[in-house]
C-alpha cells in the first residue's frame, strides 16, 4: 500500500485495500442493521406549500 500518492488505476485501488489490516476488515464484516424511517404524514402546512404547483408549472 502506498501512503504517499493516490491510486491511479482501479488495480492501484483494489491493491491498496487488500493491504489494509485485518482489524479494519471486521469493521466492515457486520453492517449494522437499518433504522426504519420515520412515519409521517401531510399536514395542512404541507399542503399549502404546495397548494398552487399546478399554477407554476
């Protein structure tokens, strides 16, 4: 891996990240799990934000 230069080539790229430590690629092994949106709903606020679109386009 070299620290000094940025990667050139894809080959460059992939060569420098299988230099990387093995304790950096268990970080990686286990994504955390995705948080669910949030609900939410169209207030009358929302609404009148929007109210007039069709006038505009």
């Amino acid at each position: 891996m070299r620290t000094t230069t940025e990667p050139e080539t894809i080959g460059e790229l992939i060569a420098d990240c299988a230099d990387l430590p093995e304790q950096l690629h268990a970080c990686a092994s286990a994504p955390a799990a995705p948080k669910a949106a949030a609900s939410w709903t169209v207030d009358e606020r929302c609404h009148a934000q929007v109210a007039e679109l069709d006038v505009y386009v």
